[in-house]
C-alpha cells in the first residue's frame, strides 16, 4: 500500500510552493495556514507572508500589527498570534533553528500533534504519522471503520493505523503529503474518485459500497444569526476606525465602530460616544464558524469629539492594511458602491 501511495503521488502531486524544499519555517508556516483553511485560498497568503517574513528570525523580530496585518483575510487569527509568539521563542529557546524535537515542538504555542508529526516528517524525514481531517477519512475508509474517527477509540485506531502506515513508507514526509493529497483531491468527502484511486482495490468501504457514509456526518453546530449596525464616519478624507478589545473573537484586529441605540431615541458608538446617523450605506453579509454576520453600514458624524482610546483616523487605503478581517474590505467596498450610485456613475 505504501509503495502504491508514493507512485501515484510522484505523479499526482500538486505543485505548491511550499513543496519547494524541505526547509522547517516554510513547512511549519504553511502547516498553520491550512488548518481550517483550503490549499486554494492559502496560496497566495503563504508567498506573501514569505515574502515578508522569510525567516523565523524576521517573523520574530516583527512587530504583531504587521503579522496580522499580513494574515488579514486568512481567519482564525489567533493561529497567528501563535506563530508570531512560537517564533519569538524559536528565536529565544533555539538560536533561530525550528526543533527537530517532538517534545520541544509541542512546547512552542500553537503547535499539537498534527503540526509536529507534518513537520518531523516532511522538514526532518522522521518516521511520525500526521492525521487531519482528509488522513482520517482516508484510513477510516480503508478499514472500514464506521464510527466517527475523531473522537475516543477510533481516534486512537486511526492514530495506531497512520503510525504503521508511516513506518511501512520509504520516504515519511512523502507519505504524509501523500495521504493528505490523496483525501483532498480523490477520497472526498461527496462523491470520491475511486477508480482514481491507488488504494481502491484494498479499500473496505469500497468493497461494501459505503464509503460516502464513511465517516459518519458530525452534528452541526447550530448557526448563530447576529446583526450588527457599524459607523462610517468620515473627516475629510480620513475615516474612524477602532481595534476591538480581547473577547475571544477577531481581538485586537481593525474594524468600523458599531452602533448602538442610547436608549433615549439616539445613538451611540460602543465607548458612548453620541452620533448622528445620516442614512444607510450599505449592507454586507460575513461568516465567522458557525457565525453568520449581516452588518448594516451606516453614514454617520460625530457632533462631538472622536474617541480617543482605540481608534484612529485612516485614509480608505490605509484602512486596508491595517490588521483587519476581510468584514471591514466589504463594508468599505458596499460603502463605495453606495456612494457611485448616489453619484450617478
């Protein structure tokens, strides 16, 4: 199985810059990036995050406005907080050199058992098994097996059955991206390619002509509906923006202050601060995990001072690289559109 893994990937594999070499940062930085993420939207992040940070060194010498600002649009911003603050240590703890350790490894923030089995193997050829999401479904598939294979027993099964596959391969990082290859791109979650397939002739789910039931769907999360007013106050050319406090949710990163109503038929901005509101901008529509964000963009002023504490005037453009999530592009962008309409353009 492990010889007919490596002959198909030697053939099939996608040419992602990534793949390039073998160097730890670089197989560490895109290692983080897909988690959650797919390889489509990750690409163009991960040659300009290179580009700007092409050591460890430069990561950890960066200031975190600039890393996020780099991560902007990626999501899941805490993975890069956890970067920036694993590089800082890399630096510190390791003179620059990423571990070649497990247990060194998994003392860096943000980096559990996935990251480090992806980077022993595929940076340092250790024999360790990796197992996300696409080599679960795989070796599930493989074997049979019909319950969910991320939690409890059948976890540890599908752990125990990526270590032997590991150890039966010539090349261990190969194998790992082969794995992973093979679920994103044949053994899908809808509708796998199996006659494209290396592993069809020994696959148990193929046999009994259950492998799209396998593994069994997760319950979905419940979708939370939430609708959010934010200000679009301008001064000239320059418009307020604020940084939101630590919540658990997109902190410290740039956004338009949102509105609320004051109580006494007026509104305000969240630190209180009194505004007028002199019509709809625009609409625009985010998801967040299980979150689905409609956000009414308003036109707005401020008849008194602009708050001080957390936000900053900002041209249009230099909104755009401040540390944001893609929410504050969309507002801007359906503000912009507003605008052209009202113009007649």
């Amino acid at each position: 199985m492990a010889r007919r893994l490596a002959a198909w990937f030697s053939r099939h594999r996608r040419d992602l810059p990534w793949r390039h070499d073998r160097d730890p940062y670089r197989v560490w930085v895109s290692e983080t990036m897909l988690q959650q993420t797919t390889v489509k939207v990750v690409v163009p992040y991960f040659e300009r995050f290179m580009g700007r940070f092409p050591t460890v060194g430069h990561l950890a010498r960066a200031p975190i406005e600039d890393v996020l600002a780099a991560w902007s649009g990626l999501g899941y911003y805490r993975r890069a907080r956890h970067l920036h603050d694993a590089a800082r240590s890399v630096v510190e703890r390791h003179a620059g050199r990423v571990p070649a350790d497990r247990g060194e490894l998994m003392a860096l923030p943000g980096i559990g058992r996935y990251t480090a089995g992806a980077l022993l193997s595929i940076a340092y050829g250790l024999c360790e098994p990796v197992v996300d999401g696409n080599v679960a479904r795989v070796l599930a598939r493989l074997a049979g097996l019909r319950r969910d294979p991320r939690t409890g027993a059948a976890a540890r099964f599908i752990l125990e059955e990526a270590a032997r596959f590991v150890a039966a391969a010539p090349r261990p990082g190969d194998h790992n991206e082969a794995l992973m290859e093979l679920g994103a791109t044949v053994c899908t979650p809808a509708a796998p390619a199996c006659r494209r397939c290396p592993l069809a002739g020994v696959c148990a789910a193929r046999a009994a002509g259950v492998q799209e039931r396998i593994p069994p769907p997760r319950r979905k999360r419940a979708i939370e509906a939430i609708h959010r007013t934010v200000a679009l106050v301008r001064r000239g050319h320059r418009l307020l923006v604020r940084r939101r406090a630590a919540t658990g949710l997109l902190d410290g990163l740039w956004e338009l202050p949102v509105v609320e109503p004051d109580g006494h038929g007026g509104h305000r901005l969240e630190d209180g601060s009194p505004v007028d509101l002199l019509g709809t901008a625009g609409t625009v529509r985010h998801s967040i995990t299980w979150r689905r964000l409609t956000v009414r963009v308003v036109r707005a002023r401020l008849p008194g001072r602009a708050p001080r504490t957390g936000h900053r005037w900002v041209t249009p453009a230099e909104a755009l690289r401040l540390p944001a999530s893609s929410l504050l592009g969309k507002a801007l962008r359906a503000a912009g559109r507003s605008s052209a309409a009202r113009a007649g353009v």
